[in-house]
C-alpha cells in the first residue's frame, strides 16, 4: 500500500504506535536505522534526522560529518514481532546532505536513478529474487556454531526438514508487512532454505530484499537458531545465492529479452564486484550449481544466465551469480544499466551453453570465466568505463579498499 506523508501520520497516531524505524544501508547493504518518536515525523519529513557520517563506512569524508535521513512514506511497514500495544514501524529513507543535497552514495537514490534512466528510454524493468540461507544451531552461550539445523536436503519435508516451521513463520510475517513469497523449501545444503518473492518493480523488489533478511534473522533468532547468508558458510556444501529473475518491457509492449541478456554478459565481469563483494563470494563460483563461465542457457540449469519456460510478457531471465553479500540498490541498478545497454545497442546473443556435460576444456575455449577472486573483480571494476559512467568514484574506492 502507498502512503502520503499527511497518511503516515495520521497512521501513526490512530495505530498505537509508539516507535518509528528510519532504515537505511551502507554502501555494503548493511541495514541500519535510528529510532524516532511519533512527534518527530513531521521534521523527519521536512528537514531529515541527522546521523553521524563519519560512523558509517563509505559515508564520511574529512569535508562533512552529518547527513540526514528523508522517510519515503510509501515503505511504511508495521514490524509484527515488535509488541502490539506501542507498535513499531519502519520506512525506508533517502540519504541527503544537510543542506537537502541528494548524498551521491546513498545506495538507494542510486538505483531510483537507473529505473529513471529506463523509463526515459521506454523501458520498465521488473526483478523477482530467490533467496538461499543456513539455518544453524546456537551454542551454549547463545552464539551461533556451524552446526546445521537439519541434515535434510532439495525438498525434503518434516520430520528431516526441521526449518518447515521457521520458513512457515518468516513468510507469514513478510505478508502482515505487504510483501508476497512465492514459495518456500528447503534447499541442497543441510539446514539450507531458500524462499522466492512474487515479481514486482525494481525498487520495491530491492527494499523487500532489505526486509527480508531482517525478518529471516529475527524470527530465526525467536526459533533459537541462527540465519546465514554468506556465500558459502561450510566449505564442502552448496553456497547462499541471490539468484535475480529480470524481466523488461517497453512501452510499446515489446519484451526485448534477449538483447537485455546480451547486455548483462557483455557487462558481468565488470560489475561482478557489486554482485559478489565479499572474499567467500568467489569460493561459491564453480561448485554445487554456482556458475563459473559467462554463459546462458535454456535448457541447462547451471549457466551464469538462465531462461525458464515462459512466454510471451512472461519470459524472464535468471541471473544465477549474485548472492546475498550484495547491496541489492547496487546490483539491481547496475543490472538496469547493462540491461539497457544491451537493448539500445541491439545486442545480439552469443551461442547457448546447452549441455550440462561440457568440459572444463570446451568451456574455457568458448567462454570467457567470471572474476574468480575479489581482486581480479576489483581489477576490473576500476579499468570499466561502464562502472565509471554509473557508480560514484567514491563509492568504487570503498569497494577497492583505497
């Protein structure tokens, strides 16, 4: 449901709420948020809520210390593990300077400026995720271990799979606050789970993400377990993807998929940064279905770009490279931009990788490999013009460690 800010607060205070959440992330996709109280939304709206830049990565220089956060009131969501009585809310926020210059490594403003840029070139992008977590035993003092909950595996169900009803909990929670699964299973890897959200716009699509790895821990942590999204938390078990169903249309109600997933592997090794930024991201690539070569497939599961059986408006791609290290206002946005690339330029596909038995061999000499280590990303990060002309260089040097 979409709000105006007179709606939030007028919401507010016929709700019994008593605390709201200004969310936010880093430049990482780590979420962050401040606290206000109900007589404080109004300058929340007009003037921002200070927070100190220097304390956050990626946000500080030595020319400000102080930013300020702008509520988006179309993100209001009710927190339904937060207590009825003194409800708690949250919205996601829009980071500025104080003077109410737009900060240019607000994540998310960035991502608003890629899904502007499609629409003036009469496209519209929308993005689906799959979202792969651990679910693992605590120890005796509360800590988590890495013992998984269950030794179940691809769509076992109970007694095995012990996460049925933490899965159960996480998706009627995601509902209460406006956001749809599409299903739920236990995966692969032993305690390994996976949920997949309805398509919707890339915005929406990239704040549910946020949402939802917040809901995932919280009600693990009431389950007296522990959720974890690394790429690859046990060495010899598959890894967390965040696989990216992308679907586009245009205007005239064209669907120019193809040449969007050209775009994408012309475009993937320089942007793999974003979608993989940690050091164990590239110890998921090569393994247990995680894709190693740029390629793409219609019928092969385990390509870095994948087709499904669809047709028509319904066709989408799947994008099988990015896991859960991502700040999805990045990923999303860089993924628009290289979309569009490929449909403006009339990109055309290169052959499909559509045998599951190829070699290693074959493989090398017809596809080019993904960056296989964090430095081999950041190399080529810093030398693409494509990430020069879309991602801020402070942002980049972040990214880079400089």
């Amino acid at each position: 449901m979409k709000y105006s800010r007179q709606e939030v607060i007028q919401f507010v205070r016929e709700e019994d709420v008593a605390f709201v959440r200004l969310a936010f992330c880093d430049v990482f996709g780590k979420q962050k948020n401040i606290s206000i109280l109900p007589t404080e939304l109004d300058r929340a709206f007009t003037q921002g809520i200070p927070i100190d830049a220097e304390a956050i990565r990626g946000f500080g220089c030595m020319h400000y210390s102080q930013l300020v956060l702008i509520p988006d009131p179309d993100t209001l969501a009710i927190l339904p593990w937060r207590p009825e009585h003194g409800r708690v809310v949250r919205m996601f926020c829009t980071i500025h300077y104080p003077d109410g210059e737009l900060f240019e490594n607000d994540t998310r403003s960035i991502l608003i400026n890629a899904i502007e840029a499609a629409k003036n070139a009469g496209y519209h992008f929308t993005f689906g995720t799959e979202m792969e977590f651990y679910l693992f035993k605590l120890d005796e003092n509360g800590e988590p271990t890495k013992i998984p909950y269950d030794k179940a595996g691809y769509l076992d169900i109970a007694p095995e799979d012990k996460g049925e009803n933490v899965r159960r909990e996480i998706c009627l929670t995601l509902e209460q606050m406006g956001i749809h699964p599409e299903s739920s299973h236990h995966e692969e890897g032993p305690g390994q789970n996976e949920i997949d959200f309805c398509y919707a716009d890339a915005l929406t699509s990239a704040d549910n993400a946020m949402a939802f790895t917040t809901v995932v821990k919280a009600m693990a942590t009431r389950n007296g377990v522990y959720a974890d999204f690394s790429p690859k938390p046990l060495d010899d078990k598959p890894g967390n993807g965040m696989h990216l169903n992308i679907s586009v249309k245009g205007k005239d109600g064209s669907v120019p998929l193809e040449s969007m997933i050209a775009g994408i592997l012309s475009k993937i090794e320089d942007i793999t940064l974003f979608l993989n930024p940690s050091e164990s991201s590239y110890r998921r690539f090569g393994s247990f279905k995680a894709p190693e070569y740029i390629s793409w497939s219609s019928r092969n599961c385990y390509p870095l770009i994948r087709i499904p059986s669809s047709y028509g408006n319904l066709k989408r791609a799947v994008v099988n490279s990015p896991d859960s290290t991502a700040n999805p206002y990045i990923a999303y946005a860089l993924l628009i931009y290289a979309g569009l690339y490929g449909i403006t330029n009339n990109l055309q596909l290169p052959p499909a990788t559509d045998t599951a038995n190829i070699s290693s061999e074959d493989l090398l000499k017809h596809y080019k490999r993904l960056p296989m280590s964090l430095n081999e990303a950041r190399e080529k990060a810093l030398t693409s013009e494509f990430v020069a002309k879309h991602i801020p260089e402070s942002l980049l040097q972040v990214y880079c460690n400089f």
